[in-house]
C-alpha cells in the first residue's frame, strides 16, 4: 500500500523537486557569537549583543553587574563580540576583575579572571531562584 508520504515523495520527485536536502559541513561547523559587554572591572557574556535586549532585560544585566561593587554606578558599557569560544580570550578585557557568564555554554578563559557561569538572562528574568544563585556566587566569589 502506497502511504500519503510515499506518493507526495514520488509526485515531488517527478517534478524535480527534493523534499530533503543535506546539511553542508559548513553549517555544522558555525559557531554562533559571544557578545561582549563590559562596564569598569566586570565583563558579562551574552547570547545576543546588549542593544539587542528590551529594556527590563537591559535593567536587570545592569543591577547585577552594579551589584558586584566593581563598578560606581556608570551606565555607560563598551560592546564587543567573539567568533567563538576559542576567541573570547583575545577579546576578553585583562583589566577585568570577574566575567559573568550569560550564555547557554559553559565558558572557561586562560586568564586568572574568575568566571560565573549562570542561567540566561530570560530564565534569570522568570526564576527568582536563578537570581539567588547567582547572587550566592557573586557574594561568595567577591567576599561580599
């Protein structure tokens, strides 16, 4: 018996038209960016860029990194990005005190610039527990 997806299969293959296609070696191989934000002595790694986040999301990167007593309150970040985890640490600023790591990888630098790895910005924003974990890190990390 001849299934609904064998006959369109075939119809599809008499017109010429293949319903799959390969993925090519160069998709597989992409690595998607890390982006770069950085205010004073603290640098976050994000999955998109700054800009890229609303504004409650914005706010909250914002009190987290104002949290860690590393910067005066400044507003004012630079934004960068790295190809890929292996080039962050040409990107990473040296004078940085503490990386907190945003990004859905686990993240490790060649520098003494100790690294928090926590959950997203969105699952921080919706987890108040999240918060709290990150917020143990910093305290205990910072000796707050």
């Amino acid at each position: 018996m001849i299934t609904a997806s064998l006959k369109t299969n075939l119809i599809l293959k008499e017109l010429g038209i293949t319903r799959f296609s390969l993925r090519s070696v160069e998709n597989k191989s992409r690595h998607t960016p890390i982006h770069i934000y950085k205010i004073q002595n603290i640098t976050v790694l994000l999955n998109e860029s700054f800009e890229e986040h609303d504004d409650n999301q914005k706010k909250l990167i914002m009190a987290i990194m104002n949290s860690t007593t590393l910067t005066n309150g400044q507003s004012l970040g630079q934004s960068s990005s790295a190809d890929s985890a292996k080039n962050l640490n040409n990107e990473v600023d040296k004078n940085s005190r503490l990386i907190i790591n945003f990004t859905d990888n686990e993240i490790k630098v060649f520098t003494k610039i100790p690294v928090i790895n926590s959950a997203n910005i969105d699952e921080l924003a919706a987890n108040p527990h999240k918060k709290k974990q990150l917020w143990t890190s910093i305290k205990t990390l910072l000796n707050l």
